[in-house]
C-alpha cells in the first residue's frame, strides 16, 4: 500500500466523524457513522464498538471481511479500504481507546461488551488531499 499524502495524513488526524462500511449476510452494503482512529505505522484504521453491534457481526460472520471507512468534509475526502478483525483482547481495546482519546480528546464510551475492529488498510482513495 502507497502511504497518504501529507495533506491526507494531516486529514486523516482531524476529529471528523466518518462512515464504515460492511457487508450484511445477503451481501448488501451496511453503512454506519463511526469515529476511527488511523495508525500510519501499522497501516491499520480502529474503529471500537460492542460485540452485538451490526458492524460487528458483519465482520466476524466473515473472516477477512472487506470494509471501507471513510471520512469527508466539504470537498474533500478519503476513503481506507481493507480487510477487518473483530477482537476482544483487552490489550487491543485499550490500544484503541488510547489513541481514541488521542484523535478525539475525549474517552471512548466504555461498554462491558467493547470490542475493536482492525483494518488493515491495502487501499487509499481520495479526493482533493
């Protein structure tokens, strides 16, 4: 994967809400609004949830799932494609709510049933960054 753009990693650190997007079990498209933390290093987009969510579901009824999570304001946007991870490990959902708090300056909610979902980004696309 080609690494963003400066513009677009300075974007990519703004405090927007954005979208992600799973496949439902008849195939169709579930879009949600989401906050999602991005990891240049890892090349790996977090986004925490519970584990009884749709978005969640989706992702563990099909391992390898192909997301998309995206994020716009005005003209421009970018969108990170990959393939998604449901986990419960408490070291990963820590690790998310870090740098959560880090992107968004405040915690996440902290539900008993959190998980988070790793993308592991192969895909950028976007326009005007």
């Amino acid at each position: 994967m080609k690494s963003p753009s400066a513009r677009a990693a300075a974007f990519l650190a703004e405090p927007h809400l954005c979208t992600l997007t799973t496949l439902r079990p008849d195939g169709s498209p579930h879009v949600t609004a989401v906050r999602f933390t991005w990891d240049p290093v890892a090349g790996v987009a977090r986004v925490l949830t519970v584990a009884s969510s749709r978005k969640a579901r989706n992702v563990t009824r099909r391992p390898g799932a192909r997301v998309a999570v995206c994020q716009a304001e005005g003209f421009r946007w970018i969108t990170l494609e990959g393939t998604a991870t449901v986990y419960d490990d408490p070291a990963r959902v820590a690790e998310g709510a870090h740098r959560y708090l880090d992107r968004y300056l405040s915690a996440p909610p902290a539900p008993p049933d959190r998980v988070v979902i790793d993308i592991v980004v192969d895909r950028i696309l976007s326009l005007n960054l």
